[in-house]
C-alpha cells in the first residue's frame, strides 16, 4: 500500500524510501515486522525476502508496535494476529495475515489524536470483555485504561495520575489485566519510579512504591524481564543497569562498555542486548542471575561478550529478539535492518585464550618450539621448529608427529601450502625449494633454486590440477618463476623464468596469475605494481632459464605501504558475454598496509603469442618492448605499448593493515589486522564477518576460508613462540536467517547532496536506469540505482570514503567521459570518472564503475573555508567548466581537462561581500550565464562567457599555473533581491524563447519567488514585471527547489513537498505560482532536493535523515 495523491490530471506516488528504523518485533520465529518510520514491513528472515509493505501512520513514525498476545492458525498454514502500533500521539490497530511466502496487513482502525504523547501501550485481556481495550501511558506520567471501538471512537475507562508529576522519557507497562499492570516510569531527573494505577494516595494519584536511583543521565528505556522480577534501564551516562526487584539486598548490576548513549537493553535468557548511539549492538551477561557474585565485579565491562558492528556511522535505533532467543534483529539509523546468531556468539568475536585451541610442542623437545608453520585447509597444521625438524599435526589429534629432519631448516624455513593441500614447499636458508608430501604420497622433492635464502614463495592454482605455478623470490637475490608438475609418482619443478626487477628496489610480497592470457601481477613491499607476459611453459620446458622484463609498472600505487595481495578475479562459467571475451580485460584487486584495497581493469592490446616458435633466438623478449627505470607514480591510467592499466575503485576499510585477499562465491573478503585483531570483511555487504584477538599482525599467521559465510574456516597464529588456531565450523548449525543483512543501508548520518544521474549506459534500451548520487556528514559518496523490488527499493552500487569532511553539493558534466564532481568541506572539489554498463539480466542492477580522477587544489589556509555549492558542464568534449561558491563570499570557475585529469582556475572574485550559499547556470543558444546567491537574500547574474572563450584558447599556460586566475570577476550582469535572508534554493532554466529565463529562489524566510528576465539584443537584462513571490509558501525554511518544465519543487524542514505550477501571465509576460498539491515527506531534516524527467514521469526525491522518492505524472486514462 504506497501513499498516493492526485492532483488535476497528475498522480503523486511515494515509492523509495529510507530512513531511521525506528521499530522491531517478532511476530513468530522467522518473521520480523519492521516500523520503517510509516511504513510498517514484514519480513522472512529464513528466506531475506520482504512479503509486504504498506504506508500505515500518514505523517508518524511507527514508535512501537504491540502485537496481541493471541494468534489465530488457519487450515492454509495462515496466521491472522491484531497489532497495535503508535507513534506521537496517534495509535492505530492493524490485522496481518502471515504465511511463510506472503503476508497482508489491514488497517482496522487509526485513533488521535491522544491528550499527550504515548510513551507505552499494552493489550488489556479481560475474560469476560471481549471489546478491544489498552492500557496507555503518556510522556506527562500519567495512564488511561480505553476502549478502541470500532467507529473510530475512544472510550476512556480509567485514568490515573502518578503522584510524581514530571516529564518522561521514557516508561513501560507489564501486566495484560488491570489488576497486575505495573508502570516503570524514566524520568528527566534521572530515576526509574515504579508505581501501580489502582493503587492510590488521598488525593487520587498513583503512589510511587520504588525509586530506582543511581543513573546520571536521563533514563532513555526501561524494560522488565518475564516475570517483572528484574528491570533494566539505559541511559545518557552510558551505563545499563540491571535492578533486581525481588531482593532489595542486591546492589544493581552496572554495565558500562557503550562509547555513546545507550537507547534499549533487553533481558534474554541469562544474557542482555543491548543498542547505543555507537552504533553497536552487545551482549552481555546477566550476573545478577548468578548467586555470590561480588559487588566490585559488576562495575566493570568484563561480561560484555559480544560486540556486533554492523551500521553506519551512528545509532542502532531499535532491536528484537526471537521467540526462540537464538536471533537479534537490528535496526539503524542507517535505514538498514541486520540479524544476529546467538549461536555465533563465540564464533565471530574471539577475545580470549579460552576460545582458542593451542599446539605446544611436547615436553621432551625442550627449548625447541614452531618458528613457522603452513595450514592445510583447516585439517592440519605443518610446523618447522628451530632445531630443523618439520613436524605436523591434526586438529582432531593435537598430537605432532614428527616428518622430517634436516639441520637445513635449523633457525629459519619459510614454507607455503598449495590450496588443494595436495603439497607443502619450504625453502631454506641455503635457497633450496623443497616439495613435500602432508600425506606422504610421495618423499620429499629439494631443488636448489636460489644461492641466498629465500625470501618468500607463491603458489598458483592451474587449470590442470597436477600443474602449480610457483615463483620464489631470494633474499636480495632474483625472482624465479617454476612449473611443478604433480602427475607422475614423484612431482618435478622445473625453472622456467627469471623475472627481472626494475632498477629501484622491489621486493616482491604477493602474485596473481591470469592464465589465460599468460599475464603474472606483482606486488612489492616499495608498493610498486609490476606486470608481465609470460610465454607458454608448454614449448619452453626445454630451454634455458630466460629473464622477463616487466611490461608494464606502476609505482606508490598505495602510496608508500606495502602490496599485501593481489587477487585476479577468477573468471567463472557463467562469463560468456562476448565483449569480455574479446577486449582481454581483467579485473584485479590489490590490498595494502594503508588499510586500502584497489580494484584495476587491465586492458590487453595485444595478446602475446600462446605458443612458442621452436627456434630459441625468436623467444627473446624485444628489448624495446619495456624499459626498466622510473615508472609512473599513482597514476589512475598507465599505457605501454600492449596495454592499459586503469584503476577503477579505492577505498579504505579500516585504520590498521589489509594483508590478504580472498575470492569465494563472488564475493570478496578482505583479511586484515587493526590494534591487536585479525579481521575478515565482506567487501560487498561492508562489515566484519570475524574479529580474533591474536596480538597483532607481526607475526606468522594462516587462514582458510570454506564459503563466504565463514561456516568453516580456520585461522592460525604464532604468539609467544606457541602455535594457537581457532576452527570454525557453524556449516551444520541453524543459525535461524537466510542473510545477516535483511535490509541494506544507506547514509548513516545527515545526508546534504542529492543529485540525479541521467547517464548513458552501454548496452541498455529503455526504460532507462534511475540512478543518483548522494553525500553527506559521514563523507561518503554512494551512487544508487532505483529498484523498486528490492527490500530497500535501491541498490547501492557504490560506496567510496574520499573525501574528509562532509560533502555538500554534488553535480556532474557529459563530455567525453561522464564526470561526477563532489565538494564539501575544507575546499574539497573532487572528480569521479563513471561508467554505467547495463546487466546481464533485466531484473539485476547495472555494473557501474567510479573512479577518482583528480583532486582540486584548495587555495586558503582556512580550515573554515567550506565549498558551498558547484554547478557543472562540459563546454567542449575534453572540457568541463566548474562553477563553485565558498563560504569566505569568494565564486570561482574552475576548468577541468580530461585529457590530463587537471583543475586549473580561470575565474575569482567577490562581490556578494556574504556567505555565498548557491550558484547556478544556464546555456542559452550556447552562450552561458551563471546565478549566485548568498545571505544577503539577493541573487547576482554573471556573463563570463567570452572570457571563457578566451581562457580556453591558452590552457596550457593554465595548468602551468594552476591557481592562478586567467581573469577576475568584477560587476554582475544584473542583480536583484527577493528575499530578506539566506537564498538556500536557486534555478534558472531557459522560459519560452532563447531570449528569455526563469529564476525560482527558495529563502530562509520561508518564501518562494518566481522571476521572468530578458536577455535584449544589447545582452543587457530587463526584469519581466515583478518577481512573484510567496512570503509563506512553508512553515519554515526552504532548503531546496528544483524546476522540470513548468513545474517547480520546493520543500522545506517543515517536512511538506510543494509542488507549484507556473502560470503564464498575458498581460505583461511575467509568471506567477499556484500551489497544486502538497505532501507530507516522511524524511526529517530534508536539507537536499532533485527531480528527474525520465520514462515518462518526473522522479522527485528529497534526502535529510534518510530519503524518500515520489514519482510524478500523467494518470492512465
């Protein structure tokens, strides 16, 4: 059920939506219903799959709901249950009808509004009374007994007023008949007061029979347990307290382990969950259940023994547990909704000794102990101890037996174990390989390889399971890249290349292979990135060792820290699309000790020849082909003659190390260690699957991954000269949910730019993809598609943290390329380069790559100084012109070049002497006008047009001198005031004829104008009649306006969308606006605006604290 209204012959249908989720509930084991501010959806969490979503509180957020203890089982396996839901003074009673594949909810009935604002309800279940009746408590701490009848009308059946007379925060009922309800009140003074309605003083009111004092802040929740023998209340001081009811002896139970406020804690079993403004959700354990615990034990954060970190930036708003206890369901402010397994308790988050299994070498080898070690799978760990033994054992025996023994291992073997588990290498500190069997199929194989000690060793999977590719790399010594063949009864490794170096100093940490275009990735630990054509090994095995040159490298590509990884994206059955056939592309990923991963594309000019001549002296790579030397340095597109490398995607994940790299079921997992934590996080869906306290990253470590869940995976470290694993295997455990991410999130923060993509997109007829682009407080720019069957209604496409503060304004320019330019904070004016490739399926989102182009140069030492707005086009295919206004009343135009990914000034100057909040502008007949706007409530005209033109004509002394300005800006064009403060809203588009233009403003004064100029043959501005302004076109402020033909869009942080229609005055040619509908946005805080015409309606859309879209257009006749 959507919201929709009509207006003349238009329709207005709310449909995308995200925003704070503000409720949970269970109504059985796996179904969840959401409160989604007024949408009320219900979910199967076994399945992911949304059932149903319907608009049910017009102009509310759904506070709580309340389901009726009752539930009525039909012969179809349907369940029908009654809820009650509310939310500020408005409560309404619904009906759901649920199967495990479909769902239907009915309003019945909706009442309000109430006296005061509802801070609890709770069903009233009287034998003899079969009439609906609720028991509620208002925020001026007082409850009422009523009847909800049928009509819509409300019967007051008794009301009580609590002796303490004060303002609440917050308070619950327990009890479903009048004779057992008891109320807990959280009051602004910081207590938790206990009373029951039918127990009275002299004077009426409700006796106080407990206070419940201790908190320093005001009390956000309170809740009983299941038989209101304890209650737990939360706080702004950041503690939980858990209150024993029945044994007043027992000192509260205090819980302090939340960074921020603490919003809800809820009683589980013997455990507590709780949710915070950190946006964290942990569990705890409940002590007071246990007797003897000692006071001093309980005021510290020792029992928190969960820590679920799962949305965005700032506040879990609400939080439901199962029937069962055995899942959490999470809510955000982040619009997102995430599950949580009890059972995975003691399998995500290891904090303790206890949680690990450990393998000390027996008693009777003394001093000696594991120096490093290899892990096959997770079945068996490979030791090579001091003393130059190489032992092994298994995690079922934890018994080590002894392999082998050679004093060439004694002090230092390096050892790595091939994925199939089939073989383990080792090398020496003499620089021999040595192959071994785990399971001893065959004895073990030295070939001496390099003259110094070996440094590090890959192994690469093939698509012949008997052959491995193995590069070994010596001590300051060369690269050796061997074939290891594994069909015979005893394997045979043959050196078939040295892989040259370049002249500065790489030492190579980690590989990818593609083997089908024969290309080897290194990574370095200077940061360099080298590419390689490797010749087919099939003619070369009977020639001598030949050196490769690097044909392609890249330099400081994660600025100085070290290529932990390069991961080659595996190409997969289903990779039958002819233009990735032919083009050669790959795509890789890189991680680095910045905490960074990189995603590449390399482009393949020209394929090397699959096979080799037989005729030795046609095999030698052409000198000319790679120069070894100086190479490029961070740059986002590198040429060589054969091919192109193109950074496509950055982003940092974490303020430690990223150290390796996995690719399973399509997903991408990232292994990293922060503080003293290893971690796995799930690249796509952004959280930390795992977290293991294990001291830090400098150290031996190995994992092993099953599936991208993690139900079977392994990882084992080496502390304090003892070799510790942790095995986790949850494959057979129901963990009671299909996906722990029911609902993805959006922007956990204030959200300030909006802006509508209408990109080209390759491939793709119509109807054309409904993209856009958001940024705001939490500095991320996320670029979305529209999909109305997906559980959010949008898919995130991308999620990039550049920029450092927040952004402010977004825009984009279609030149050659298509580019996004964003801009916020301490002068920050970036430019994304992005490319829209249609899906393979209709029903699948489009493949959209964005790519950081270049930064512009700030030019005030200001920290203060912010970007306010920015106006972007292209004047010619390689040229884009910016427009941006700051916050020291300074405008300027920037040029940027796509052929050399530079900003280079053109333009400043002051004039508005104000705060400048908007700029604008328009192409008439080619030529460009730009519009201002700042405090002062005026707007200024500019005509920089032939100067432009000008400036163009010498860019090349420009970006010589990129800050320099090729002229400054002096007098408008024509200046005009309508507004008495701040103009927040600014649009001109071009209004009947070339010669004429309309100006819509939005003020702080609550106004909107419209203004009619025209351009004369002299280029000089003559107002059209007088602006037509509306002094009281909102309740509050207007923070957007946006025109789409003879349409204007306003809102305001009065929450109301207005949509007004130009009129076309004959008398004089001036305008004026008619209200033609308004709607109510259930978005607080709306601070950005856009609106699109695209297949066939126009898309409206306004964002603040989450979002929300409304199409617009013609009914069907």
């Amino acid at each position: 059920m959507t919201s929709t209204y009509q207006s003349d012959n238009n329709v207005l249908e709310k449909d995308m939506f995200a925003g704070i989720m503000t409720s949970l509930c269970f109504h059985n084991d796996h179904i969840l219903l959401a409160g989604h501010g007024p949408y009320l959806k219900i979910y199967n969490i076994q399945t992911g799959k949304i059932l149903c979503s319907d608009y049910v509180m017009q102009a509310n957020r759904i506070h709580r709901i309340v389901p009726y203890p009752k539930v009525i089982l039909s012969d179809s396996k349907t369940e029908t249950r009654k809820l009650a839901i509310f939310g500020s003074k408005y409560l309404s009673i619904l009906t759901i009808e649920v199967s495990d594949d479909s769902a239907r909810c009915t309003v019945e009935q909706s009442f309000g509004p109430f006296k005061d604002w509802i801070m609890d309800a709770q069903w009233i279940i009287e034998d003899d009374d079969s009439s609906i009746q609720m028991s509620i408590v208002y925020a001026h701490n007082f409850m009422e007994v009523v009847r909800l009848n049928g009509s819509g009308s409300i019967d007051v059946l008794y009301s009580v007023q609590c002796q303490v007379r004060c303002i609440l925060y917050s308070a619950r009922i327990f009890g479903t008949t009048r004779d057992t309800l008891t109320v807990a009140s959280g009051t602004v003074f910081n207590e938790v007061h206990l009373w029951k309605p039918l127990i009275k003083d002299e004077h009426d009111d409700a006796i106080v029979y407990k206070k419940l004092i201790g908190h320093e802040g005001v009390i956000f929740c309170v809740r009983f347990n299941h038989d209101a023998s304890q209650i737990a209340s939360v706080s702004d001081d950041r503690t939980i307290r858990i209150w024993s009811l029945e044994d007043e002896s027992k000192q509260p139970l205090i819980l302090f382990g939340h960074t921020a406020r603490v919003w809800d804690c809820q009683f589980v079993d013997q455990y507590l969950v709780s949710i915070s403004e950190d946006s964290t959700c942990r569990v705890w354990k409940n002590t007071l259940l246990q007797e003897g615990v000692e006071d001093e034990d309980n005021e510290n954060g020792s029992d928190c023994i969960a820590c679920w970190e799962g949305h965005a930036s700032k506040n879990v708003w609400s939080c439901a547990i199962n029937p069962k206890h055995n899942v959490v369901a999470t809510g955000g402010q982040d619009s997102g909704i995430r599950l949580w397994s009890f059972a995975s308790i003691k399998n995500s988050r290891i904090d303790s000794e206890e949680d690990l299994n450990s393998f000390p070498l027996p008693a009777e080898r003394g001093k000696d102990y594991v120096r490093n070690f290899a892990m096959i799978k997770d079945q068996m760990l490979i030791g090579a101890t001091t003393e130059g033994y190489l032992l092994k054992c298994d995690k079922s025996k934890n018994v080590w037996e002894e392999i082998q023994h050679d004093p060439s291992y004694k002090n230092y073997a390096i050892m790595k174990s091939s994925k199939c588990g089939r073989i383990v290498i080792i090398g020496n500190i003499y620089g021999d390989l040595i192959v071994i069997s785990p399971e001893n199929k065959f004895e073990p194989v030295k070939v001496p390889a390099h003259k110094q000690k070996l440094f590090e060793i890959f192994i690469e999977s093939s698509s012949n399971e008997n052959i491995l590719y193995i590069v070994s790399n010596g001590y300051n010594e060369r690269v050796l890249f061997h074939v290891l063949d594994l069909s015979g009864s005893k394997p045979s490794l043959e050196t078939l290349y040295n892989i040259e170096m370049p002249v500065e100093k790489t030492t190579v940490l980690s590989i990818g292979i593609v083997e089908e275009h024969n290309i080897l990735i290194c990574g370095s630990r200077e940061s360099a990135l080298l590419i390689y054509r490797i010749p087919s090994y099939r003619a070369s095995l009977d020639h001598a060792v030949q050196s490769l040159k690097a044909s392609l490298q890249l330099r400081r590509s994660h600025g100085r820290q070290a290529i932990t990884s390069v991961l080659v994206r595996p190409r997969s059955h289903t990779d039958d699309d002819e233009e990735q056939e032919t083009n050669g592309d790959v795509d890789f990923w890189t991680t680095g000790r910045d905490g960074c991963y990189i995603q590449y594309r390399l482009c393949l000019l020209k394929e090397a020849s699959k096979k080799m001549p037989s005729d030795a002296g046609c095999t030698e790579v052409d000198e000319q082909e790679t120069q070894l030397g100086v190479a490029s340095r961070g740059d986002t597109l590198v040429h060589s003659r054969d091919m192109t490398l193109e950074k496509i995607y950055r982003n940092k994940v974490t303020k430690g190390t990223l150290e390796g790299s996995l690719f399973i079921d399509n997903e991408v997992l990232l292994l990293g260690f922060f503080r003293k934590h290893f971690f796995v996080y799930n690249e796509k869906k952004n959280f930390v699957m795992a977290s293991i306290n294990c001291g830090g990253g400098h150290r031996r470590w190995n994992f092993f991954a099953g599936d991208a869940k993690l139900n079977k995976s392994a990882f084992a470290f080496i502390r304090k000269e003892v070799l510790f694993a942790h095995f986790r295997d949850i494959s057979g455990m129901d963990e009671g949910f299909n996906d722990s991410i029911l609902q993805h999130n959006y922007h956990g923060r204030e959200v300030r730019a909006l802006r509508f993509l209408k990109l080209p997109c390759k491939g793709m007829k119509e109807p054309r993809p409904l993209l856009f682009a958001t940024g705001g407080e939490d500095t991320i720019l996320r670029i979305q598609q529209c999909m109305p069957n997906s559980t959010s209604g949008f898919h995130t496409l991308v999620n990039i943290r550049k920029h450092t503060t927040v952004i402010k304004t977004i825009d984009y320019s279609q030149g050659s390329s298509t580019l996004l330019f964003t801009s916020g904070g301490l002068e920050e004016l970036r430019c994304w380069k992005v490319e829209v490739i249609s899906p393979r399926a209709e029903q699948e989102p489009v493949h959209l790559n964005c790519l950081e182009m270049a930064s512009c140069p700030a030019l005030t030492k200001d920290i203060e100084v912010r970007i306010m707005d920015i106006t972007a086009f292209a004047i010619s295919p390689e040229y884009h012109i910016i427009g941006a206004v700051y916050s020291d009343s300074m405008i300027r135009v920037w040029l940027f070049n796509e052929d050399s990914r530079k900003f280079s000034l053109v333009a400043d100057g002051t004039w508005h002497a104000k705060c400048i909040l908007q700029i604008c502008h328009v192409q008439v007949d080619g030529h460009v006008y730009f519009f201002t706007s700042a405090t002062e409530g005026g707007i200024a005209m500019w005509d920089i047009h032939d100067e432009l033109q000008s400036a163009l004509e010498k860019v090349d002394e420009l970006e010589a001198e990129p800050t320099l300005a090729a002229f400054r800006l002096s007098e408008p064009l024509y200046y005009y005031r309508t507004h008495m403060s701040g103009v927040n809203g600014l649009e001109a588009i071009p209004y009947k004829d070339k010669n004429h233009l309309l100006i819509a403003t939005g003020g702080e004064d609550n106004a909107v104008s419209a203004t009619v100029l025209h351009i004369q043959d002299d280029n000089t501005i003559k107002p059209i009649g007088d602006s037509f302004i509306i002094p009281d076109a909102h309740a509050s402020s207007v923070t957007g306006i946006k025109c789409v033909g003879d349409v204007i869009f306003t809102c305001s942080t009065d929450q109301r969308l207005n949509i007004w229609k130009v009129n076309n005055n004959l008398e004089d040619g001036s305008v004026s606006l008619t209200l033609s509908v308004a709607t109510f946005l259930d978005v607080p805080d709306p601070s950005a605006l856009d609106a699109v015409s695209l297949n066939g309606c126009i898309h409206v859309a306004a964002t603040g604290i989450g979002l929300q879209s409304i199409k617009y257009g013609q009914l069907k006749q």
